[in-house]
C-alpha cells in the first residue's frame, strides 16, 4: 500500500504520495500534477462533459515531445496532430497514415509522465495541433476520468502502467516460430503440401494459419459459418493431428460478422446474440462480405454463445486464433449494444473480444497458455493476452519503412508483440525477391515471425526460386537460434512491461532528439538493429550510440557515439552487439517441439571498455500458463569481470523443476573481440587446453580453441548446475 495524505489549503486541496503529488485547485476546478517540486502536468481549464460531448484540455510545456494515440505513420513524435480515436482499418497503406486499426487514447512524454484517458468512445486527441500548447482529448461519451503515471526512466514508466493495466501472459513458445500464412489455403490438400514443402526443405517452421476459406470456398456469403467446408476440407480432425504430430499448430481466422446468407444466421438471431438496431431487432448492413450482423460481445449470453463455438473447435485441435476485422471493420453509428450504442463502445469491441477468448480459456484450459492474435483493442489489451499485428499493409518498400515506428509506439504502450505482415500484404504486381528478404531479415528481430499476404503472390519461402529459399532460410534458422534470446525477452515484457523492441531513447535517455528515430532500434539490452528499408542499397549509415559495438555477423568492431558507414550484405540487415552483452543460442531445429537448452551457445562481446556487465537466461517447458507464477522455470544469470588482463565469466542458476529441464548443461562460451590468444582458459576450476587449430577443435582434441582471425575465443565444458566460473588470462 502507498503511504499518501491529504492535507487542505483555503483555495486548494494538496494530495501527496511519495513520488508525486496532486494539487487540487477549488475554484475553478482543476488538478496539477508535481513530481518533487517540479510541474509535471497540468490541466488547462479541467473537465468538461455536456450531453453529447466530453472532455479535458492540458498545458503542453515547450519542447515537449509526446509519443501515442496508437497505430499511426506520423512519425515518432506526435505532437502537432489531431488523431481520430476510433479504430478503422486502412488497406494497403505506406509511409503515411493518420487513422490505422489500433487507436489509444493515451500519450507518454519526454517529461516521462504518461498520461492515459480512461474512455472508449469515439473521438479526437489533439496533441497541439488547434493550439500549439494545448493537449486536448475529447470522447462522444463514456467515463470522463484518466490516469497519469510518471516515474524517473522510461522502462519504469511502462512498468507503473502495466501495473495498473495489466502485463501480458507470457505466450507458448512455439508462437516464437516461423508462420506458414497466406489469404488463404483453400483446401486439407493444399494445407497438407505447404507443411510438407517446408519440412522438405529444411525449413523450421510451427504454425500454419488457415484465412476464412476453411469455412467456405468464396470470399463472399459464408462469414459466420464458423465451421468446416467439409468438401474443402473433408477430414480436418484429422489434419490438425496430423500437422500437431508434425511439430505445426493451427490457428483460424474467426470474425465477428454474422452474414444473413450464412449457415448461422438463423442460430444467432435465436440465440440474440447480435447487436440490435434502434427497433430492438438484429441490426443488418452491407460491408464487403455480404448483407450481415455483428455478435454483441458486450452481451454476457453472446460471449458465452461464442465462446461455445471457439471451445468445439478446440476440442479438434485449434491450437491459436485470429481475431480479424474487429475493430470492428465496419459498425453502424445505429447499432445498439447491451451497454451503449456503436459510437460509445467502438474502441472497446476487439479488447471485450480478446477477453471472453481469453478468460474461457483459462476457464477451460486452465495450465495451458492461450495464443489470441488481433488488429484492434484498447489500452490494457495485453493482459488478455492479444497479440496486434499492424494490419494490411502494402507490399512495397513504402509499406515496410513505417514498420518499426509502428512497433515502438505499440510496445510503449503495452502492446510488447505487435508485428507486421512479413513481406507486405495487399497488392503487389510481382514478386520482389529483395524487398521480401529485407522484410523478413527484418522480421527475425520483431516479436512474431509471419509472413502473410494475398495470394496471388505466394508469402511462403518455399514457393519461390532457390536463392529465395537459401536466404530465407538462413533468416529463419537464426530465427530460430535466438530462441533462448527471444524468449528471455518475452519473460521480461511479462514481468516488468519492458518491451522487447526498444526505442533508440532507452539508450540515452537525457537526449530528447532521439524520440525522433525510428531508422534503428534495440531488441532488448544486446543488439541494435538497422533494417533495410530502400532497394539497392550499397551502403547504410548509421549513429551509434555510445558504447562500443559489435557486428553480429562479422565481428567488426565499432565506436560508439559517432556515424559510421556500414556496408549491407545480401543475406543479412546490420546487426550490432552491445559490448559486454551475452547472448544464448541452441542448434539448429525444425521446430519447438525440439527445443532444448541441454546444449546451449553463450556468446559474449568482451572489450577492456566494460569491467563488469550480466544478462539472463529464463527457460521452462515453453506450454505451462503458470510457469512464472509457480516457480516452474528457471532464471540463469551471468556476470563478467575484466582487469587487468583478466576476464572471468560466473554462470548462476536458480528456479524450480519443469519438464525438460536439462540435468546439466553442454555449454560452449564464444568470446567475441578477444585480442591476444590467451594464456589459459579455466573453467569450473579445470584448466583447459587451448588450441590455435580449427581441425584440432572440430575433432574434439582440445576443449577450447582461439581463432586469431576472427579475434575470437571458444570453450567447451559441462556445466552441471553449481556456480560455475570460467577465467581467461
């Protein structure tokens, strides 16, 4: 519990916690906020609420910088724009968009307050775009409250928020994986041929997703189905065994539009569970699938009615949904919900979604963590565990540029997986084999890994030429050896907020101008990526950050603090590691259902520029809802010292028992910019021979090996769970 008190003044009331303090002016009625003595935030002229409109307008202070309102291409800083805050989709959109499906009503400031409106009407946020120095939120309805959070960094910031509105369960590992997913499979056939084409080729992959063809064989006249074609798909209990006993789950694509040609339609108008028009009766529209309906997911009884339909088909086998158009895509002002009308409740539709999903499940699969990917929600959507991806995208290099700014906004603000369709959805006359690779080298380091478009151009790998399929494979196999990386990462959003794409601000915090940048940014502590984003391009440049920095794939080494030149390679996007980072990786595997920590690369980038740095490691059976809460999992930590000539590595563990923990582990210790070869190596107190010899260590004649050339030392040893130690001199 906070300590707080409240204390009275003649013209004010003064409200006082430890970190902040709320100065409540009286007469006329408006609320200050002070962090120590310094103003942080103030309300202009407080509240307003009339019949149809209501709202708060707040003081802006110069050179302020805001970030927020959700999905939007204006740039970083969002200062000077008027957002609508109602979710909408904009098909095939590139390096420019003020109205995107995710909107939020919410910004955070340089000043590293965060400052949250509680409502989920329709509306406007004006980030001093009427008037330069006025912040000014405005709704059709709903509450007229808001939250503010203000802390002394930035990853605090996000934590005190997700404190308050909820962190995101940690998802099954395999979401971690390689997506085969396309608009769409049409058949079990062609379902059964993809997954197999990717095995053939060695290509890791763990999920498949099927679009709304598994319901009908056309586009239009079936949405709401919500069960199998079973002349597209005759056998499908079978299949999804079929493809789980091949290491792939299943997600379906699920709307919540009720069209009246659909086979439902009748059972849903029974049942009143659609939403109603100013009559009381089913409220019916045109949009782009047919004349339809739309389930009340507000209504306790329509949750429970579409929940029944989600738990059948559970029962065969889906492992995951795809929650589409539930902004929703299309939503009459005259529809009529159990709790208000379209323009009240709009913004909350895809969250009030997200959650009947997620707590049914956990109802019905209590141990077992739901996978629950959506393009629309409100703040707070990620404790139900939704998975937002940026919508449909243009398949152009103008349609990748906005990608990552998209990201951070989302992450800022909860939404740690956000993602884009790898490769670019909507459009696209032919195949461009570099746009696709930049795209999905980019892809390695964003949050999901799933290639999706329209199908007339395939968004697989496997379908196209063979330098197409050798490059991506490459990209997902290291996809695929980050694994232990990646879901540290994923364990950190879930404990703490702290997103796994990090903005370039993270680093240097007293540097304002770098809320701006959105060409690079940082997944978690150790790398800093710069995707590609033009084609033919020869050479990127690039400023670094202070510090010293690493090439992932070559070793280069660079300082920071200053623009370097980097040349671009065909088979990779500029990677650069943290001096004093450690970064574990496993061998190669198919898919998740082979993952194991048992052998484990720890790579770490030594440089007499760092005395002392850590990282961790969080492993557990990769399924088990609870894992974290419980204790099933298990944290390593490892900590490096260097002086003098001396560096030494402490491997730690600590945690419970799950299944597949290794009893041991083999740990191979890859020292990258080590200058000089060593003069011994020891390890767990056991002196280890060196070698200069590559075939000496391939062979296995020497337990550690010095490359010279590459400026890099390895070293084998078992580790069998004690405090170990390995001592270069």
């Amino acid at each position: 519990m906070v300590a707080a008190e409240l204390s009275e003044l003649p013209n004010e009331l003064v409200y006082r916690t430890p970190a902040l303090s709320a100065r409540i002016q009286k007469s006329p009625l408006r609320v200050s906020y002070y962090r120590g003595n310094e103003l942080l935030l103030a309300e202009e002229k407080g509240g307003y609420a009339f019949e149809t409109m209501r709202g708060f307008r707040f003081k802006l202070s110069d050179g302020e910088k805001l970030i927020g309102g959700g999905e939007r291409v204006l740039g970083m800083d969002r200062r000077g724009h008027k957002l609508a805050l109602y979710n909408k989709p904009h098909y095939g959109y590139t390096t420019e968009s003020e109205q995107m499906y995710f909107s939020m009503p919410m910004v955070m400031s340089s000043r590293k307050y965060l400052l949250l409106f509680d409502n989920s009407a329709s509306g406007t946020l004006d980030i001093g775009k009427t008037e330069k120095d006025i912040l000014e939120f405005q709704a059709v309805g709903g509450r007229t409250g808001y939250l503010v959070f203000a802390a002394p960094s930035y990853p605090q910031l996000i934590h005190e928020y997700v404190k308050v509105t909820g962190t995101q369960p940690l998802p099954p590992r395999w979401a971690f994986g390689n997506y085969a997913s396309r608009f769409g499979y049409r058949t079990e056939a062609e379902v059964r041929a993809t997954v197999q084409k990717f095995i053939d080729l060695a290509i890791p992959l763990d999920a498949l997703v099927i679009d709304l063809y598994w319901f009908g064989k056309d586009i239009q006249g079936h949405m709401g189905k919500l069960d199998w074609d079973r002349v597209a798909f005759p056998t499908p209990e079978k299949m999804l065994a079929d493809l789980s006993a091949q290491g792939v789950n299943t997600i379906l694509v699920t709307e919540p539009f009720i069209l009246t040609t659909s086979t439902r339609w009748k059972e849903a108008v029974d049942a009143k569970v659609l939403a109603l028009d100013l009559a009381g009766r089913p409220k019916t529209f045109d949009f782009y699938f047919g004349n339809t309906g739309l389930i009340d997911v507000f209504k306790p009884e329509a949750a429970q009615w579409f929940w029944g339909i989600y738990a059948g088909l559970m029962r065969q086998g889906v492992a995951g949904w795809w929650g589409d158009l539930g902004e929703p895509e299309v939503h009459p002002a005259d529809t009529v919900h159990v709790n208000g009308i379209a323009d009240e409740v709009h913004n909350a539709y895809g969250h009030t979604w997200a959650k009947l999903l997620y707590e049914n499940h956990l109802k019905t699969y209590p141990e077992r963590r739901p996978f629950i990917m959506m393009r629309a929600g409100a703040p707070g959507s990620q404790r139900y565990g939704m998975i937002p991806w940026t919508g449909d995208v243009d398949r152009s290099w103008g349609g990748l540029k906005p990608q990552v700014e998209l990201a951070l906004q989302m992450s800022l603000l909860g939404m740690g997986y956000t993602h884009s369709d790898l490769g670019g959805f909507a459009g696209g006359k032919r195949f461009d084999r570099e746009l696709y690779l930049r795209w999905l080298q980019y892809g390695v380091f964003q949050p999901v890994f799933r290639p999706h478009a329209q199908d007339h151009i395939a968004s697989e790998p496997v379908f196209h030429d063979k330098t197409t399929i050798e490059l991506a494979r490459k990209a997902i196999q290291l996809r695929y050896r980050l694994l232990p990386y990646l879901y540290t990462l994923a364990y950190q959003n879930s404990a703490t907020g702290m997103p796994l794409m990090r903005p370039l601000f993270f680093g240097d915090e007293s540097d304002a101008s770098l809320i701006d940048r959105s060409d690079a940014y940082y997944w978690g502590d150790a790398f800093l990526v710069r995707p590609i984003t033009d084609k033919r391009v020869k050479r990127i440049e690039l400023a670094l950050p202070k510090g010293v920095w690493f090439d992932f794939f070559d070793g280069s080494r660079f300082e920071g603090g200053q623009t370097v030149e980097i040349k671009t390679k065909p088979d990779s996007i500029p990677v650069l590691a943290r001096a004093g980072a450690f970064v574990p990786m496993i061998p190669q595997i198919q898919n998740t259902t082979q993952y194991s920590t048992a052998k484990l690369q720890l790579h770490y980038w030594a440089d007499a520029s760092v005395s002392q740095s850590s990282g961790q490691m969080y492993d557990d059976d990769g399924a088990t809802r609870t894992a974290i809460a419980s204790g099933a999992h298990e944290l390593l930590s490892f900590a490096s010292t260097q002086k003098d000539g001396v560096l030494g590595i402490e491997l730690r563990r600590a945690g419970g028992e799950y299944r597949g923990k290794p009893v041991q582990r083999e740990i191979e210790l890859i020292m990258h910019g080590w200058t000089l070869a060593p003069g011994s190596v020891s390890a767990g107190g056991e002196t280890l021979s060196v070698t200069t010899d590559r075939k000496a260590w391939d062979g296995g004649a020497a337990p550690a090996w010095y490359d010279g050339e590459r400026k890099q030392l390895r070293a084998r040893f078992v580790w069998a769970g004690e405090a170990a130690k390995v001592v270069l001199r």
